[in-house]
C-alpha cells in the first residue's frame, strides 16, 4: 500500500540553489513507486498511511528512506526540540491532522510515540560513496545556510579516494560547484566538457605535445570531480549521468596512456620495447580493475578499499588516474617524458600484484572464517577520532546550531 506525503511549510532562504520543499521534493523521486505525494492533506484517502514532512528542515536521504519504509506511526523529533516529521502508519489521521494544523488539543500527536534520529534503523555507513557518516536533520535559516551547503558539499565526497581528489581538489571545486548553480549548469554539461577535454588530451599526448595535454587533463580531472558533487548537493543524479561519467571514468585512462607512449617517438625520444611497454600497462590496468570487481562481486560484498585499513591508504595512491598523472607531469617537468611513462608501467603493475594479493587473501579470510566486514563497521559514530585512519578516512560533520523549539 502506497504511502501518501504532504510537505508542510518551506525553508526561509535556499541551499545550493534549492528550497527546503523542492529539495525534498527531488529526494522523494526515487521513492516513487511506494509514495505518492499529495498537494493538499483533503485529497487524503481515510484511512490511508500518511507520512508529514517539515519542508524548513535539511533531510539526510538515509532518514527520509527510514520515514518512507517505517510501518510504525512516530513523531521525529530534531533533537527533542522541534517535531520535523509525522507518519501515521495505521490510518486514523483525522485527530492527528488536527492537532497538526493547530486545530485539535495535541491529545493525538501527544499520544504517538516519539523518536529522534538515533531511535531509526539507519545505515551510517555508505559503500557508494566509501564512508561512514552521521545522518542528521538540520533546521535552515539564513544564519547556517552557508554551513548547511558546506555540510552537503562535504557529504558528496568519497570518504576514500586518491590524494589528489581528498586534499587538492575540494576548495576549487566548491566554488566552481557554486558557479554551475549560479549560471544554470547541469551535472551532465560538465561531464559532457569532462568528454571534449578527455579527448582533446589524449589527442595532444597522442602527438608529443605533452604540456597541452597534462593542462586539459588535469582540468578533465576537476571537472570529473564537479560533475558528481554538482549532482548531489542539487539532486540531480540521473541513471545516464551516471552512466557517462563512470563510463569515462573506465575508458579513457589507458586510451591516454597509450597515447603519451606513441607521442614518445613524436619528440623523438626511443625507448627500447614500447610495445611491450604499453601491453604492460594494459595488463596492469585491466588487473587491477579484475581485482577490484571479484572482491566486490565475490568476496566481500563491498569495495576492497574500504576493507582494512591498508586498504584504504592504498586507495591514496594506487595506481588510478590521478596519482598516474602525477607521474606523467613529473617525468614531463623533467624533461623525461619517457621515464614517467616507465614510472606509470611500473606502478600499476605494482599496484595490481597488491591488490591481487589482498583479493587471494580475503578469500582465505571469507572461506574460514566466514563474511568479511569493512573497518568502517567498526567505528562508532560520534566517538573522537582518535587513529590516524578515523581522522583521514572518516569525516566529522559540521557543527549546526539548532532552532530552539518555539512550539
């Protein structure tokens, strides 16, 4: 039986372009097939399950989810202060509403049970993104947007990722993030600049011309990140998005390297068996990918860099795009572009006999001793981070200064 949901009020001032209610209008799309969002409480069906949402509050999607799926009737409170959602799960909505629209004694809503975020069955760790964050709800005003929109910003990162994604990239790309809101750009625009940029550099490698190339790759690389922190913090995440951008994101690493390779011998620079150089490459590219797609299909459920901690400070620097460009600007900087590319070669191989050897053991571990578990299973949330590991790879949320209940 499908749940009906009225948003009641909206949000004061807009976060990353969004008010409170079409924020929470774009989070329930997905959610379609088991609500149906109503405009007005009278087109209400007796006795049908009714779920009420507080449009001036920020909603984290595993909290709106739990609202959506709960069979229970509740009242969630923001911190004890302040009710920002009611479902009546059982149908007998008329006293509730009521007392909700200020017309009834408060008997009813008094009499359903309370609950705050803690009280919900939530997921705080998150395998798409690699992390384990708090869920929240937080109230929206014009004195914390601005904290609000970093909150969000912050939330749309990998909590494991390369060097470069984790600590050079974020500040340039939130303001260009804010620059895509402000000007109209949609997630699938930058992917789409991501495209002529990734084929643009590869041409230039492709032709020695090396300082081009590394210029508009370094720029696909920002934009690669932009692309999915846009969709996020404006809900805009579509199947083909997606799609495009991993596609991308598989595709065109090896395409480039190749390219840097025959453009060797466009700066007449030789090197002694470039073409077992480049199959090489292949190798360890295509191995580490394999080694990656068995842990998770076949052994450990989730993404092998979120397994152990080693795993994760692998991710920093393992052999991706990122850390290999490093390599290529660095042979490039010294004028041995030949030597970076050889660097590259080395390091993915490198870095796919680790990962084979992590897949072959977690086998071991899953085959005698049963189910493997992330290291992020074993945080607990809002404890200090205290390990070197917690303070890179698990993100602290940004302190929010509540409304005080005026109810």
């Amino acid at each position: 039986m499908n749940t009906f949901v009225y948003i009641t009020g909206d949000s004061e001032v807009s976060v990353w372009g969004l008010s409170g209610r079409e924020r929470l209008r774009r989070m329930l799309e997905i959610h379609s097939a088991k609500i149906t969002l109503v405009e007005d409480l009278e087109s209400v069906p007796e006795g049908r399950p009714l779920l009420l949402l507080c449009a001036d509050h920020l909603f984290d999607a595993r909290v709106l989810s739990a609202l959506v799926s709960t069979e229970l009737s509740l009242v969630l409170d923001s911190k004890g202060k302040q009710i920002v959602a009611i479902n009546i799960a059982d149908g007998n909505t008329h006293n509730i509403l009521e007392d909700f629209l200020g017309e009834g004694n408060g008997d009813a809503i008094s009499a359903l049970p309370r609950y705050l975020i803690e009280g919900l069955d939530l997921e705080f760790q998150q395998n798409n993104l690699k992390k384990r964050d708090v869920p929240y709800i937080l109230f929206i005003s014009r004195s914390n947007y601005k904290t609000l929109e970093l909150e969000l910003f912050s939330g749309s990162y990998k909590g494991v990722t390369d060097f470069i994604t984790k600590w050079v990239w974020p500040k340039p790309a939130f303001w260009f993030t804010h620059f895509c809101v402000r000007v109209g750009l949609s997630p699938n625009n930058v992917t789409f600049m991501s495209y002529i940029l990734a084929i643009f550099a590869g041409i230039s490698f492709w032709f020695g011309n090396y300082g081009v190339g590394l210029i508009m790759g370094w720029l696909m690389t920002f934009l690669d990140t932009v692309d999915g922190k846009l969709a996020r913090v404006t809900v805009t995440s579509s199947r083909l998005g997606n799609i495009l951008d991993h596609g991308l994101d598989i595709v065109h690493p090896p395409l480039w390297y190749m390219a840097w390779a025959i453009g060797l011998g466009a700066v007449t620079i030789p090197v002694f068996g470039m073409e077992g150089l480049i199959w090489l490459m292949f190798i360890g590219y295509v191995g580490g990918r394999v080694c990656e797609g068995l842990f998770q299909f076949f052994i450990g459920s989730f993404d092998i860099f979120i397994w152990r901690r080693f795993d994760s400070f692998n991710r920093l620097i393992t052999a991706r795009r990122n850390p290999g460009l490093v390599l290529l600007t660095g042979g490039w900087m010294i004028s041995r572009p030949d030597l970076g590319f050889l660097a590259l070669v080395i390091w993915h191989l490198i870095s796919t006999i680790i990962l084979t050897i992590r897949v072959i053991f977690g086998w071991h571990m899953k085959r005698h001793y049963g189910p493997l578990k992330s290291w992020f299973e074993e945080i607990i949330p809002n404890q200090e981070r205290r390990e070197l590991a917690e303070r890179i790879f698990i993100r602290a949320p940004v302190i929010i200064n509540e409304r005080r209940d005026t109810n």
